[in-house]
C-alpha cells in the first residue's frame, strides 16, 4: 500500500497513511482534493467500486469525517479517504456523477447526519425518517434519552399481583 | 400514438434531465407496490408511475423497520453490541455476527483459535445455504410457482434444526462472538448434517426440473431485468447478482477470510445477467456451499479451543482506530465499518449491506420501462433484505 501512496502523494497533497492491514489502509484528504482523487483512483490505479460512504461524527473536535472506502479488486486492496468537515453548516460536494449509488450514501447522511450535497439527486427527500425536524439523530449531541421523554407519553405499568393470591382467588372464591 | 418497440427513448425527458411525466393527463397512474404486498421483499414499498402496463418511474420506499441499530451500538458496550447485530438481518444473520467479530478483534488484538475459524466458516455457509432456499422460494413464488417456496422451506427447515442442536436457536443463532464461537459441535452433528445435505441436494433436482426447466419460468425470466456488466461498478453491484453478468466477484476468493483459501471451490458464474440467470447462479452457488460444508466437516480440528481469552468485557476498552471487514454473503458484499475511540464503546459503526445498492439506485433503473406483472419477480431477483438498507 506504501508504493500507492507514494505515487498519491506526487499529485496529492495527503495526509499520513494508516495502514490498518496489507490490503487496508486509510488517508486524508483536503476535501477540496477529494473529487479529483476519487477519479484518479478511479481510472487511473483501479479503485473502481465505492465499498460505502458514510460519516463520523467527532463532536468534541468540532467536525466531521466523511470515509470514501474505494475497493480494487484486481489488486484485492481497499483505500478509505477521509474528508474532514466542519459541523455547522456541514456540506460537502456531491460525488453521484462518479458513482449513481452514492446519490443513496449522500440522501442518507442529510438525514441522518445533516450533512448536505447540493446537486445530489432527491437529497431532500426523506430517506428513512419521515417529516423529521429535530436535530439529525446520527449526530452524537442528539439526546435519544430526551427525544424519548419529549415524545413518547410513559406508560402506566400493568397491575400486577402475588400469583399464590390470585390462583387462591379463582379457585376458592368463597375463602377469601 | 402507436407502441414503439425500441423504449430506450421512452419516458422521454425535460431539458433539465427530468421525467417528462405529466400526471394530470389522465395517461399515467400512481402504484403503491408493498409494504404489504405479496410481490414485494420485506418491509419496503416501491412507487410506481404507469402508463398502461408499462412501468416509466419508480421509486424505492424504506424506512419501515428503522431500529437505529448504528446509533444504538454507540451506546452500548462492546459485548452489548454482539447480541444486537445478528438482529439486522433475519434471513441470514451471521455475516452480521462475524462482521461485527471479526472487527472486534482487529482492533482488539485478538488472536482467535484456528478451531474457531472453521466453525465460524461452516456456519456463514450454512446461513447462506439458508438464505438461498428462501430465495428460491420467493422468485419462483413471484411468478406463481407456489409449490417451490413449499419444498424449499421443508429443507431450510431441517437446516435449521442444524442449527438449533449447534446452537440453541434457529434464527438468531448468536453463536460467533468476538474471540470464537460459543462451542464446539455437538456428537453426530456430521452426520445428522449430511442427511440434510443430501435431502437439500435431492429438493434441488426437483426445483431444477420444475422451475428452471418451466416453460412459463423460462419465457418470462429469460431477458428480464437486464443488467449491463459495464454498471456493476457504477452501481455497487456484489455477489451473484454481479457473478450472473459474468464477473466474477466473490470476497471468498478475491480477498479470502476465515478458512476459504484451504477450501477447493472456484465463484459460480454466468453471462447473461437476467432474473433466470441470477437464479441459475444462485442454485449452483447453494450446491457449492453444500459441497464447501462438506470440505469443512472433512477437514476441520476436532479438538482445542474455540474462544480466546477475553480481557472482563464489563471494562472492555478498545484503542483508537477504525476498520473496515467484508465477507461475501448470499446477497453480496457484506461489511462492516468499525472506528473506535479508546472507549469502551464503538465510536461509530456502519453496515455496508448489498441490498443498500441492489435495492435503491438499482432497482430504480431497472424498473423503468418493465412491465408491471414482472416488477415482483425483477425485485426478487436481486435478493434483498429491507432491515440491512434503513439498520
């Protein structure tokens, strides 16, 4: 993965690689750089399939990573590109002219995550969630605790009594 | 206007790209196929706009079975985690639990005892043995055939007896946990497992006479849903929905895992990339897991460990770093995505599920200019399982 990231880093300005396996490995991008990498690795080194996309979200340093995993196949290795974002207001360039699956990755992430890809086909569109207006629930400051107490009313717990007593009841009415 | 026979132009567009579709013409019509419908798999709907019989949009619907699975990992210890992952995934929950495992361990440093790994790889196959029959059932049920769907269900059931003596459960088998499996086989699980073998073998040939070599089968799947090989990159296309448009991709062999490079076994391929040949595929490849089950249960370590030390999970803390493990599931590429932060708890999980691409973007192209009868039997053909799209 080393040779790769050599050849990488005479075109792109990266950051440093984290090699978790042989065939693994993961570097930062600018994300103004990320479109024309993703082509290259694209057309140029054989990255042709988009394994996923999707986000974390590292609340107390103030951002977003965004993780491309790209996947060659003929050399059996993957390469995950991290893009960082800042949170508020988290947006970011679609990639659904590259890959037409990513238009799904990207809707899900407005949703989910409030990150926005203008251009994105039908990113508005509710993807899971329907006419959801509170903070996106992916994000780690969204409260579930809270959200559930805000929404949902608490139920009254069922009566409940000592079986011995109740069997005793239906069975010798008169007894008791 | 008269039917033209070439639809590649049809439905015509906008300038900006759109569908020219006017509804209030009177010419087209608004379908709501699923969430309960016959013709639909699982929980999910399709929005279809109709000119006659002639399918000219659709939009896949999800989001009815949403359990948060990614964001309640979050909360939950690692060890918590294990129990709720398999959960995503009914029809074949295992990928999830070795996934998750598997992960687990990457970035715990564990070393899994090589017993273990054979059990783990003769359960991924029995899962996919599983999904397979239940498919067989639901593409052949799509067209009318409901007497595969019954024979095919007789023997995943006795797959899940297998099942149930290995592991106590029959769905959610919660059986590879981070550091091995739970046990051992039990005594004459082999050859209880090869009774069930040749009855599954014996079920094949007669779905293969009877749905395969079915005129009305044939007519209508030969052709359908037509998938160009150029796209299977573009669209995310895994598995053998990939294999039946002749690529050969197949995580067991293009990156292997557990015990598959030991395994004698080359991916099962076809070339014309229709609904017939992604059932083709999809039978041959089930006879290929009966054939690796074999291989495994001749070859496997029958004594020495099959759970490694672990450290007390209540205080279970993994150091930073994220990963990303794949195993190649009845449907296709299965993965998940772990990062980790020094806690004792996972920063982030994603699942990667083939039916996230086949179900979306996929079948949204496909659809377009199908006829309305085989929109049921195009949704099959590509295998997918709602729950692993909305996690």
């Amino acid at each position: 993965m080393r040779d790769l990231y050599d050849r990488l880093t005479m075109a792109f300005p990266l950051g440093e690689l984290t090699e978790q396996r042989p065939d693994l490995a993961f570097v930062t991008v600018p994300r103004e750089q990320l479109r024309s990498l993703l082509l290259h690795l694209r057309d140029q080194e054989g990255f042709t399939h988009l394994v996923l996309l999707t986000a974390v979200d590292w609340l107390e340093e103030g951002h977003f990573q965004l993780t491309y995993l790209m996947n060659n196949r003929r050399a059996c290795r993957d390469l995950g590109v991290r893009v960082m974002l800042a949170r508020d207001p988290a947006s970011m360039e679609s990639i659904h002219d590259l890959w037409p699956t990513a238009a799904t990755y990207q809707r899900e992430l407005r949703e989910m995550f409030g990150i926005d890809f203008p251009g994105s086909p039908r990113v508005d569109e509710d993807f899971i969630l329907e006419g959801w207006i509170r903070t996106p629930p992916y994000r780690r400051d969204f409260d579930t605790l809270k959200f559930s107490d805000e929404v949902f009313a608490p139920r009254p717990g069922r009566a409940s009594s000592d079986p011995a007593e109740f069997m005793k009841q239906q069975l010798y009415p008169d007894k008791t | 206007m008269l039917y033209q026979p070439d639809r590649s132009q049809y439905p015509s567009r906008k300038p900006d790209g759109s569908l020219d579709i006017d509804l209030s013409s009177g010419k087209y019509l608004k379908l709501w196929q699923g969430p309960q419908h016959p013709g639909i798999t699982g929980n999910m709907s399709v929005e279809l706009t109709v000119c006659g019989d002639e399918v000219v949009e659709g939009k896949t619907h999800v989001g009815y079975l949403h359990r948060g699975f990614e964001k309640l990992m979050e909360r939950r210890t690692f060890i918590q985690c294990f129990p709720i992952v398999c959960r995503i995934c009914v029809p074949e929950p295992d990928f999830n639990e070795y996934c998750y495992a598997a992960a687990v361990e990457e970035l715990a440093g564990l070393e899994v005892p090589e017993r273990a790994h054979w059990i783990r790889t003769l359960i991924l196959e029995m899962g996919r043995i599983n999904s397979y029959l239940m498919y067989l059932g639901g593409q052949a049920g799509a067209l009318g055939q409901g007497v595969i769907g019954q024979w095919t269900t007789y023997v995943r059931d006795l797959m899940l007896d297998r099942f149930e003596e290995l592991s106590g459960a029959r769905i959610y088998h919660m059986f590879i946990m981070p550091g091995g499996v739970r046990d051992g086989l039990p005594d004459g699980f082999d050859q209880r497992m090869e009774e069930t073998l040749r009855e599954i073998e014996s079920t094949l040939a007669d779905v293969k006479d009877v749905m395969f070599n079915n005129a009305v089968f044939k007519k209508r799947t030969v052709g359908l849903g037509y998938i160009d090989p150029a796209i299977v990159d573009q669209y995310g296309v895994t598995g053998p929905t990939a294999r039946a448009a002749g690529i050969a991709k197949d995580v067991r062999r293009d990156q292997p895992y557990l015990v598959y490079p030991e395994l004698d076994f080359e991916p099962v391929v076809g070339q014309d990339s229709d609904v017939f040949t992604r059932a083709d595929v999809r039978r041959r490849d089930l006879l290929m897991s009966v054939d690796l089950i074999r291989q495994i249960l001749a070859r496997m370590p029958r004594s020495g460990a099959v759970m490694a030390p672990l450290p007390n999970v209540l205080h279970w803390k993994i150091p930073f770093g994220e990963t990303y493990i794949r195993g190649e599931c009845s449907r296709g590429e299965y993965g998940y995505y772990l990062v980790t932060d020094g806690s004792g708890y996972p920063r982030r999980v994603n699942v990667r599920g083939p039916s996230y691409t086949h179900a979306m973007a996929l079948l949204e192209r496909l659809i377009v200019n199908c006829n309305i009868s085989d929109v049921a039997a195009l949704m099959v053909s590509l295998h997918t399982y709602p729950p692993e799209i909305e996690r």
